[in-house]
C-alpha cells in the first residue's frame, strides 16, 4: 500500500508544481484509529454557539411551524393566501422542492456508488441523512396541505368497514405509493453503511452513549458473513434504488402533468422534475458539506476542495440539462399551443410575477455557467456555498412558478386572481428550521463520515509507475 | 392497432341554458345558495376569490358604444361525463353517479387535497375555506336534506339531487312515473325567463332533449372532450337591436 | 473433552494476515475454524477463504414477488370488491398498475433484502461475543479455538508472522 513515492514530472515539463497527491483524501490515509478519533471527536465537541444555534431552531420550528399550523388547522384553509383558481400554492412548492432536495442523497450514495466514483467516499451518509430529512419535511408539508388533515389516513389503503379504499386512478396515490417507498428504502439504505460505524462508535462510547450504540448496532463485529451480508444488501439496494429515485420524482411530477391545467399538461415534466431534483439536490449537498466541513472538528482532513469542485462539475451538467428541459417546455407551447399556455409564457415572463421568472433563470442557468466552469473557482467552498445557495433559491422559484403563478391562468378568465401567499411563509421558514435542527441534532449523535468506507477506499487508492509518470489508479476489490 | 376511441359516455339528467333568454338577474345564484345550505363568506373573502357560489353568472360586453349589449353565461358544475375532477380524487370523494349520471361530490369523505378543483377546467368547484358563522336567525332558513359542509370539504353543485330523489320517491310512492319537468332544481325554480331547463337527456321527447338538437346549443370547452350535461344555446341573436 | 480456548491474532496489515492464515492452514486450523472479523470488508479471493454463500438476492426476489401482487391485489382485487366509476376511466387501470406495481414491487426487493441482512447476519444479537475494540480500528483479527497444550505454539507462529498481539479471549458483551 505505498502511497508516499513522489510524482516525476515529465522529461521536457516546465519547471512547475509536480501535483501532490496527497490533496486528495484517498491518497492521504491516516491509520484508522486516528480517522475514528477525529469522527468521534466532531460529533462530541460542541460549542456554546452551536446549542445557540439548536435553541434558535427549536424555537422557530415551535412557533413557525407548530403553532401556525395549529392556528391553521383550527381556523381552516382560509389563513392561506390560497383560493381560486390557485388551489395549490407554496405547500406543494416545498413538498415538491424537498423531495428534489432528497434525491441528491441518493444520487451521490447509490448512482456514484453503482459507477464506482470513490470521490463520493466521505459524503455519502451526510447525503443521505439530507435525504431522510428533506422527505420527512415533504411529509410535514403534505400534511400542512391538506384541507381535513386529520382524516389525512385515509389516503393509506387499509381494510376497513367502509367498504372504501383509495383511489388509485389518482396521481395523489401514486404519489403517496412511490414517497412510502421512497422513504423506507432510504432510510434502510442510510441504516446499512451506518452499522460498522455505529460499531466503531459503540467500541470507543460510554455511559448512555454506549448504550445506544450498543443497540443501534446491532451487535455487528466485522466477521466475514456480516461483511458479505452487508455488501450483497447494499449492492441490492444501490442497483434498486436508482430507478426508484428517478420514478419517485417522476410520479411527483405527474401529480401536474395529469392535470388538464394550461402549462401543467406537459409530457415533459418527468424527466424535468427528475433534473430539477438533481439540480436542487447537488447545490444542497454542497452547501450542507461547506456547513460540515466549516463548523465541526476534523471534518477539513475528510471534506476537501476536490469534493466542492467534483460537485461543481456535476452541477454544471445538470444546470445545462435544465436548460434544454426548461427549454423544450418553454418552446413547445410558445410555437403553436393552445391560446391559453400562450397566454400562460406571456403571464409568466411579463406579468406580476416577472421579476421571479427571471430570478430563476438567472439562478438556475446564468449563475453557473459564469462560475462552474473555472476549475480554480469550484475547488473554493465558500463560492460553492454562493453557487449552491443561488441555485436552491432559483430551483424554489421554479416550483413556484410551475405551482401557483402557473395557476393563476385558466380556460375560464373569469377565475383569473394573482397568488398573495400569506401564513404559507412562515410554515416554509419552519420546515427549513426543523430540517436544519434535525441535522444539527443528528451531527452529534451519528457518525456524519463513513469511515470504514474512506479506509476501504484509502486501502484500494494506489500510486501506479507507468513509465515515467505516477499515475494514481483505483484497485477492484469488490 | 386502431386510434383511441372517444369514450361516449351514459345520459341521463341534464341541463339547458338559453342564454338569448337570461338577463342576469342572478335569482338562480340566490335559490341555490338557500336550497343547497352554502355559506355566507363576507365581502372580504368574496374579494380574495372565495365565493361559495355553486352556480356563478358571467357577464360578457359586446359590441361598441352606442351599441353595446351582454351577454350573460350562468357557470355550474358541468356534470362531465369525462370528469377530469373524479380521477383525481385519492379517497373517492368525487365519483360518477351510475345512477344518476351525475358527478358526485360526498362530502364526508372529502380530506381537502384539492386536486379535483385544480383539474376542473370550468373551476366550478368550491372549497370550504373556513367555518362560516351562520347567526341567528340565518339557521332557521338551513334545509334539512342538504348536509351542511364544515371546514376543508370541497363542494359543487349537484343538479339538486335531493330534490331529484325527492320527486322520484314521490313518484314511487304514487305509483308513477316521472313527468317531463317534474323535478326543478332550485336554479330552474327560481329563474324567471325560464332559461334553465331541466330533464332527462335520454328520454328523446324531454324538453332538455328538444332544445338540446337546436343548431344553437353548445357545450363549454367542447375541445376537452369532457362530455358535459349542460348544453347551452347561444344567446348572439342581438337582442333586438336594429342595423 | 480437551480443554480448548479461543486464540485471537491482531494484525495491522492485509498481507501478513494472509500469510498467517496460511500458517494456521499448515498447523491444523481449517477454514471453517477460523473466523476473520475485520473494520473494513476483505474479499475472499485477497484473503484466500471460500466464498460465503448468502441466500439475501433470493430473499430479495421473493421480496419484490409480494410486493407485485400486493399492487395486483390494490389495483385489480380492489375495484373487484368495491367497484366505482370515476373520470370515463375502465374500472380496472393499466396504466396506474404499471407505477403502483413498479413501487410496490421494489419495495418489496428492497424490504425484504434488509430483512435478509438482519436474518443472514443473525442481527440483531446482545449476547456476549468474541470480539476486542481494535478491529474497529482497522486491526485484521484472526479468531480460532485451540487445544489449551498448543497455546504457546500458536502464539509463537502468529507472532513471527507480524501478529501485534495474541491473546486468548472470552466471548463478552460487545
């Protein structure tokens, strides 16, 4: 396993930098005692700032969330900015806009994984964990939604002495079907790679910690059967739970594309959405990993520049691919359809709601391809943070526009109102407060680095001579 | 493989609109409101959009000054055979009524997603924003075979169905059958051009069917091919303007 | 019945482990005797073990069965039972088969892979085992029984293989 021999440069090469390798985590290995001291250490060491931080949350998600949508439910819909013709507003804008943030989770733990990108090493469980987060908020937001929330069970198809079940020629259930499954195979597949470092933890805890991670782990050892156990499952599930990821967001979209609605009627708005997720998703992974690395211990040796320009890579491919989607939706009805989606692009782009049109465009396309193309600029976390947070805003107008200002416009003129939302805000702020608590509180009781996974992948990274240079290669040990 | 068939779907309760007949003067909109139990909302609410108006007039200006004439277009629930508004549902509040061949709203089921109003192309649909007080003595004039809608429950018209029932089991009971123009909902009641006509679409010597055959009738937003049961008749005769 | 005791090896290399299973293979300790408990996963062919069968993609399979016939059973049973029309739609839809069996049906795949893992693996279990806290640190531990008389032998083998430690263990609560 040497690793240390020093890059030749080329006969001929300019007298400059030979490239060290050891920038990139798989070439910088540490003894693993040292990786799982540094793991355990960010997830103890807290700061009066951060408890600061926790409280701040808990009290905007009481007060943001809980108790306005208390006063929701008791007073009714009429609280909303909603009526007609716009009978979904910013609800679905974040249900939709959470489940987008939940697919980068699964993108970078499943499809990397599948294709055998090592850089996705470190990251993957706090992807995933954004995952489990951002569907609970989808969730919290169906709910929200919802005009007699608390017959909401109705939904679940379950015998009983009505004589009624669902209604599965509704979109809504097949919704409902794809999110359930969603869910639980995320939450099993964020559970699987977690075991050996909820073992790790187990073995070097005490007191009530100890105790939990005693059970959480299962009483997982290392042995070879665990081993081949665990790998066959997770190979299951990583090949399983992409196209899961792509039907989910699929399905949502469908929610819209079912509809007889001008400009929801698309045939375009799976694979949209889809991208749309993925666009969402990779800017929030970025912003979540320059939090990680920015605010908890040790986490800089693990989360490196390499990822935020890896990240930045792939966000500017899917920031294109949004394009030509957005694109292709915009052109088909500006070119020959109907009266009313012409009438629609015209409402959107020079209407009340103009000014957020462009936001998105800007956001979503002219943002990153003036940024992401520069190695130099994606290797720098802090203008990633900018470009991920741009991005985020810019992917929330999308589904604003596409939800409620999309329905502002119908067959009937008479119908015709401009959306005012009004308690929507304030709910939106506490599902953003509850995701973030939930992430916070999370940082501290699991391991946020898979470190078995960065030592097995450390383990397979060698440095190769082939003729005069040194080449880095990636061993197959699967 | 051969194209898709449009699916002509079953008849039978229906509508006619003359609109060369209704002036606007909004008596259905009064009737309904007080036969079907809807709620009285407040200006300001009216003002966001929220009017419970299960049956809405719309009025359209022709012409140019001097000569400028309306053209009034009462809006219901268009009874789709095709609903767009039933399939979307996901607890089956909104279904087709095989009996009636109507659009059923059943509002206890309903839990407020919303979606059959979004899916509506003639947004007829209502939603129950709120719990609308109904100070005394305004609960005196409730009827009692109408259910009264609370919070989060959508609603639409029903072609009066409970007044339909009503004369069916009166019928029943006489040992009859139904006459031609027996049952009214309460919009037919009430208008006093009698621009609404109401009846049986399968029964070819019915009123509604008569007018329906007339070169004038047309249906709202024919292109979706959502089959609707209320036809209208084009009201564009110029109201007897000369020149 | 010899007295026997559980010997445990730690090693900090791949390499010398491998060698040192060669040794025990040599002195008498077959495979199915020794156990290989590691912090990250080693495949068989660089340790030189069988490879482990595991009965998780059958599992799995018979898994995604159930989930395909609950959505039959959703899609088709239902409308059966409880018939209602909606929409101009047939009662029976095919299209929203194809999603609601798709989901249902890797759910299922993927419900009954993790339930696998945790039968396979015979988690979860409390009881006490063989184990030390070093393999979570990256240590190879080579885990095997032995006749009380041959304890010094087999220390002195492991460690001239580059063994750190040799210790005899007893299985406790992890």
């Amino acid at each position: 396993m040497d690793t240390t021999a020093e890059p030749i440069a080329l006969p001929g090469a300019s007298a400059r930098e030979p490239h060290d390798q050891r920038e990139h985590l798989m070439f910088d290995p540490r003894p693993r005692g040292e990786m799982n001291a540094m793991v355990m250490e960010s997830m103890h060491k807290t700061s009066k700032k951060f408890w600061g931080v926790v409280i701040f949350l808990v009290l905007t998600v009481l007060f943001a969330l809980l108790g306005a949508w208390a006063y929701m439910i008791a007073e009714g819909m009429g609280v909303t900015g909603l009526t007609r013709p716009e009978y979904w507003g910013i609800f679905i804008v974040d249900m939709v806009f959470w489940i987008g943030i939940s697919h980068a989770g699964t993108f970078i733990s499943a499809l990397l994984r599948v294709m055998k990108y090592e850089i996705r090493r470190p990251f993957t469980r706090a992807a995933e964990l954004m995952t489990t987060f951002g569907l609970i908020q989808a969730a919290i937001c169906i709910f929200l939604h919802l005009g007699r929330v608390w017959l909401g069970y109705w939904l679940v198809p379950y015998p009983n002495g009505r004589a009624i079940w669902p209604n599965f020629h509704s979109p809504l259930m097949w919704d409902f079907m794809a999110i359930t499954t969603y869910v639980i195979a995320s939450t099993m597949y964020l559970f699987m790679p977690l075991i050996p470092d909820l073992a790790m933890a187990r073995d070097r805890s005490t007191g009530w910690r100890k105790s939990l991670y005693r059970y959480l782990s299962l009483g997982f050892r290392g042995t070879e059967p665990e081993w081949k156990h665990l790998k066959t499952a997770m190979n299951i599930f990583a090949f399983a739970i992409i196209p899961v990821m792509f039907s989910v967001h699929t399905v949502v979209s469908w929610d819209f594309a079912m509809s007889t609605r001008p400009g929801w009627n698309s045939t375009i708005f799976g694979p949209y959405f889809v991208i749309g997720a993925l666009h969402s998703g990779i800017a929030a992974v970025m912003i979540v990993i320059f939090m990680i690395r920015s605010t908890m211990k040790n986490m800089k040796y693990f989360i490196r520049p390499e990822h935020f320009e890896f990240l930045g890579k792939l966000s500017l491919i899917v920031s294109m691919t949004w394009a030509y989607f957005f694109f292709n939706d915009y052109l088909v009805p500006w070119y020959g359809g109907n009266k009313f989606e012409k009438l629609l692009l015209d409402f959107h782009s020079n209407g009340p709601f103009a000014y957020v049109w462009v936001t998105m465009l800007i956001c979503n396309i002219v943002i990153p391809w003036l940024i992401l193309w520069n190695k130099k600029w994606r290797s720098t976390p802090w203008v990633m943070l900018l470009v991920g947070i741009v991005i985020n805003v810019g992917m929330w107008i999308e589904r604003f526009i596409i939800i409620p200002v999309s329905l502002n416009i119908t067959r009937m003129p008479f119908t015709w109102r401009v959306y005012k939302p009004s308690i929507e805000i304030p709910l939106t702020i506490g599902t953003f407060a509850l995701f973030m608590l939930l992430y916070m509180l999370a940082s501290r009781l699991i391991p946020l680095v898979p470190v078995w996974e960065v030592q097995e992948g450390q383990s397979a990274h060698i440095l190769r001579k082939v003729g005069k240079a040194v080449i880095p290669t990636v061993s197959n040990v699967d | 493989m051969s194209g898709a068939k449009s699916r002509n779907t079953p008849s039978k309760w229906g509508m006619v609109i003359n609109q060369d007949l209704c002036m606007g003067c909004q008596a259905c909109v009064a009737a309904c409101a007080m036969e079907n139990n809807i709620s009285f909302i407040g200006e300001q609410d009216v003002n966001t959009g929220r009017s419970m108006q299960w049956i809405h007039t719309e009025r359209f200006w022709n012409g140019q000054y001097p000569n400028v004439y309306t053209n009034f277009q009462p809006i219901l629930c268009q009874q789709c055979g095709n609903a767009p508004c039933e399939s979307t549902c996901p607890v089956y509040a909104s279904v087709h009524s095989d009996s009636e061949q109507i659009n059923a709203q059943i509002y206890n089921r309903c839990v407020g997603t919303r979606y059959c109003a979004n899916n509506c192309p003639y947004q007829v649909r209502v939603f129950n924003w709120r719990d609308y007080s109904r100070p005394v003595p305004l609960n005196n004039q409730l009827n009692p075979d109408v259910t009264v809608r609370r919070r989060g429950i959508m609603e639409k018209c029903t072609f009066c169905i409970q007044r339909i029932h009503r004369a069916e089991l009166t019928a029943q009971t006489e040992g009859r059958q139904l006459q031609d123009g027996e049952v009214e909902p309460a919009c037919v009641q009430a208008c006093p051009a009698y621009a609404i006509v109401f009846g049986r679409l399968d029964d070819p010597n019915s009123q509604v069917s008569q007018l329906a055959k007339q070169g004038r009738a047309f249906r709202l937003l024919e292109e979706l091919d959502t089959q609707p049961k209320v036809i209208y008749l084009t009201g564009d005769s110029n109201h007897g303007h000369n020149g | 019945m010899a007295d026997t005791l559980t010997l445990l090896a730690l090693f900090a290399e791949i390499d010398p482990s491998v060698s040192a299973i060669d040794k025990l293979h040599e002195m008498g300790i077959t495979d199915e005797k020794l156990n290989v408990i590691s912090g990250i996963p080693l495949n068989h062919d660089v340790l030189g073990r069988p490879n482990l069968r595991t009965f998780i993609p059958r599992l799995a399979m018979g898994g995604a069965m159930i989930g395909l016939v609950a959505a039959l059973f959703l899609i088709f049973g239902i409308p059966g039972l409880y018939p209602l029309t909606v929409g101009g739609q047939p009662v029976f839809p095919f299209p929203p088969f194809l999603i609601v069996g798709f989901e249902l049906t890797m759910l299922g795949l993927m419900g009954m892979a993790f339930l696998g893992l945790l039968l396979a693996g015979r988690l979860p279990s409390y009881e006490p085992k063989v184990y030390v806290p070093e393999i979570s640190d990256g240590m190879i531990a080579l885990v095997f029984s032995c006749p009380v008389e041959q304890q010094a032998q087999f220390e002195d083998a492991l460690l001239s293989m580059g063994a750190e430690q040799v210790q005899p263990v007893e299985a406790s609560t992890l």
